[in-house]
C-alpha cells in the first residue's frame, strides 16, 4: 500500500473511529511496512471479542507479538485453529513458557503440517538439553579419527555469518532462485508436510558452474532466506597435514551444524575433497571422503532441520560416489549472467557508492557479454578506484559516472568463456544420465 492510500485510510479511520474492519485494514498495512508500534495502537480499547472473525484476531495477535505484548497476545490467540497455535506458540516463547509454547506448536503442527516454522521449533526446544552420549534417535556416526580438534578452530571454520544475505542480494537468477524456494526451501521448512505426502526429504545439492557466478552467494542467500545459520566450510580448511587430523575436523563441523538448527552446511569447492583419482594432487585421504559419506548418509535418515550445499567449478571432477540418492543427488547449474542480470547485478554492486545522477547500467550490461558477476565487481571497484583518484586531484568528491565506467571496463576481461568451452566438451561427450542438459540449453540459447 503506498503512503498516499494509507493516509486516506486513516483519515477516513479518523472520521469513523469505530469502523473495526477498516480499522483491521489499517493494522495490517503498517504490519506490511514493518511498523508494528503504530500497528497495536490502533488497538487501544478493543478486546478479542470486539473481533469476531479469527482471522482479525491473529492479526491482531501477530502485531502484539511484534511489539513486545505477548501477554496480550494470548488473549487474542485463544482459538483451536493451527495459525491461532502458533501465534500462542510464539507468544509463550516470549513469556518464557517454553513447555506450554512447545504443547501448543505441536497441536498446530499436528492439524496442518504446512504451518511449520523450524526457526520456532528450535527456539522452543533450544534449552531441552540432549540426551548425553547426544541425538536422541539419531543413527550413531563412527568418528574415524582420535578426535582432538579443537573447540577454536572449528569455531573459526563454522562461525556463523554476521550479516543474513537475501535473494534480494542476488541479481538474475530468477529462474534459480525459484526452483530453490520449491524444492530446497519449502521441504526444508516444512518437512512433516512432505513426508506426509510421502515425498522423499534429505540429501543435499551441488551447485555447479563457472566460477564468480554467484554459487556461493546463492548458497549464503539460501540461509538467508530461511532464516538458518550459514556454515561454510572451504574443503582446503578441513585437510589437515597431520593424517587422521581431518577426519576429526570434519565430524566436528557437522556436529557444530547439527546443534545450531535450523543451519544451512556449505561445501564450496567440494572437488577437492571428492576429486576422481586422476584430478588429484595428492590423495586425499580416503579415510576422510568415507567420513564425509558416512556423514552425509546419516544425514539422509534424519536430517533434522540441517540442509547441505556444495558448489564446486569442475563438476566432471567430482567422484561419483558423491551423487548417489542421499548425497548430493540434486545438481544446479548457476550460469552466466545475461544481459538483465547483468544490469541487475551492477545496480546491486553500485548501491550505497557515491554515483553521477544517471548512470546507464544497461550500456556496460550491453557490453559485458561473457562477464561473471565476480567481473561486473571488478569492473566496479576499478571503477571505485579511478573515482577515489580523481577526488583527491580535484580536491573534492568525485561521483562514478558513465565515463569512469567505461575507463574500468577496459581493464577487466570476461572470464567465464573458457569455463564454457571446457563444459560443452563435458556435456557432449560425457554427459551421463543428462546431468549437463542445463548446460547444452545455455549454449544453444547464448553460445554461438
Ligand atoms: N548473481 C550475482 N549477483 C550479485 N553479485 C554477484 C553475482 N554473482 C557474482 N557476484 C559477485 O561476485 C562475487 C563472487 O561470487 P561467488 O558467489 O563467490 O562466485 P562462485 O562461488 O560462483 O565462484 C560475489 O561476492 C558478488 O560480489
Ligand atoms: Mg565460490
């Protein structure tokens, strides 16, 4: 709703201040804006009753969450109805009724499985210690290795992000992101849903393509965006020198990720952990990549609120064993960025710098063919750079403008044509169960 229409909705609230279901309106437009104070103002002096429809009544408990009333929210959360549950749920979190909170997302979850929310259920759950010797019904994992890394180091190679990245961050991809919110996001968050539906969960998924293209970044957005904690583990990291070393670590993080749900583990470059033999510098141990299996298929039979992502630029490097059913049996090709994502990308990488007041984004996406997105911020900062230049010449604050762009542009080289040419030799050759089709379709829609 747009400010001009929200202000002739109060205007008319003021003229007819007992108008509940405009006065309903009215709330829900500033819960839309992010206002929840000016939202549970307009509640002053109604009770539940004065609301009679339930779903008036949740949204007014919703807003009083949002604003610190929890007790009253209670009071208006008082139905028998799976939303209404959770909005209890919610509100005894708060109160620090935890047992009564835990009670209540139950029943809801039990009458719609789609009202899940894992981030709550952790909440709740958080402070019921674990059983010792750890995870309840969980499938034992053998730890291969004599187990003393320490505490400090895999803090530092799981430390959770300091600032949620969103899809928003993330430019193109559109039709990624999409086929992520349906089959990553949604049985992630939902997961009683889809096993009622008998519909398989668990596994995880390998993202592959060339590099600088947003794998990972898509994969910290991901978390973002289900509101999970971001582990992202480069493989180099894990292996140790010291033989057996690694095997801990690795054990190590993926307990890390399971005591912090609802998480997102990201493997980047995951080919040096799984190569095939003759990609290999050196052998990596293969003690370490049956850990990392065994890991993963314990992961398959009960994944409990834990999603695992792996990227890697050499797909054809990655050791089969990697894609059976329960590993990383889902592959996602991250292309080049187009000509509008391009744009897009660039408005991304430019916002918050000091800019001329019309920039043409689209002439450098026009001219930008074969660039990554890791170019298109090459391209920026360079330009960055000539802007700083020129300010300290000219004594005063020089904007990037179009003609900066252009200087920068210059010096920055796409980067993402060879990774394309070594792919189609891949996908024509050795494209086993059509793993690269997605690749091919690129090709034949931009390749010459
Ligand atoms: N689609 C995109 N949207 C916005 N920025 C991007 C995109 N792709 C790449 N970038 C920029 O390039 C950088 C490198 O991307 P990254 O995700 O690390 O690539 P990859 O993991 O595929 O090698 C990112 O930090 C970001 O600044
Ligand atoms: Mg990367």
């Amino acid at each position: 709703m747009d400010d001009a229409t929200l202000k002739s909705l109060k205007d008319a609230l003021g003229a007819s201040p007992d108008n509940t279901a405009l006065k309903m309106i009215v709330l829900r437009a500033f819960m839309d804006r992010g206002q929840p104070g000016e939202a549970v103002a307009l509640l002053d002096g109604l009770g539940p009753d004065d609301l009679p429809n339930d779903d008036d009544r949740n949204a007014a408990a919703r807003a009083l969450i949002a604003a610190g009333g929890a007790e009253t929210a209670l009071d208006f959360a008082s139905v028998e109805t799976p939303e209404s549950l959770m909005l209890r749920a919610r509100a005894l979190l708060d109160l620090g009724r935890e047992p009564e909170g835990r009670e209540a997302y139950a029943r809801a979850v039990s009458m719609n499985a789609a009202v899940e929310d894992l981030s709550l259920k952790a909440r709740l759950f958080a402070r019921e210690a674990e059983p010792a010797g750890g995870g309840g019904d969980r499938p034992k994992l053998r730890v291969i290795s004599n187990d003393n890394t320490d505490e400090e180091e895999v803090h530092r190679l799981t430390a959770p992000e300091a600032e949620p990245v969103t899809f928003a961050d993330v430019g193109g991809l559109a039709a990624v992101k999409d086929q992520i919110r349906k089959k990553i996001i949604l049985p992630f968050e939902k997961p009683a849903l889809f096993e009622k539906f008998r519909k398989r969960i668990g596994g995880g998924i390998l993202l592959y393509g060339p590099p600088g293209c947003g794998k990972t970044l898509l994969a910290r957005a991901t978390a973002g965006e289900c509101g999970a904690q971001f582990f992202n583990v480069a493989i180099a990291d894990v292996l140790d020198m010291y033989i057996g070393e690694s095997e801990g670590k690795l054990h190590a993080i993926f307990e890390a990720a399971r005591s912090h749900t609802p998480a997102v583990l990201f493997f980047d470059e995951i080919e040096a952990l799984g190569g095939k033999r003759q990609h290999h510098r050196e052998a990596t141990s293969a003690k370490l990549v049956s850990q990392f299996l065994a890991e993963m298929d314990g992961f398959a039979k009960n994944n409990s609120g834990v999603l695992v992502l792996g990227a890697t630029n050499v797909p054809w490097a990655v050791d089969p064993a990697f894609r059976r059913p329960g590993r990383f049996d889902r592959v996602q090709f991250i292309p080049p960025p187009d000509r509008p994502a391009r744009a897009e990308i660039l408005g991304i990488l430019l916002r918050g710098r000091p800019l001329a007041a019309s920039i043409d984004a689209d002439w450098i996406a026009g001219h930008t063919s074969g660039f990554s997105g890791a170019d298109l911020e090459n391209i920026v900062e360079t330009a960055a750079d000539l802007a700083i230049e020129a300010s300290l010449e000219a004594g005063d604050e020089v904007p990037i403008d179009d003609a900066i762009l252009k200087r920068a542009l210059k010096e920055v080289k796409p980067t993402t044509l060879e990774w394309l040419t070594t792919a189609r030799n891949y996908a024509r050759y050795a494209n086993e169960g059509g793993q690269y089709d997605d690749v091919l379709d690129f090709l034949a829609k931009h390749g010459k």
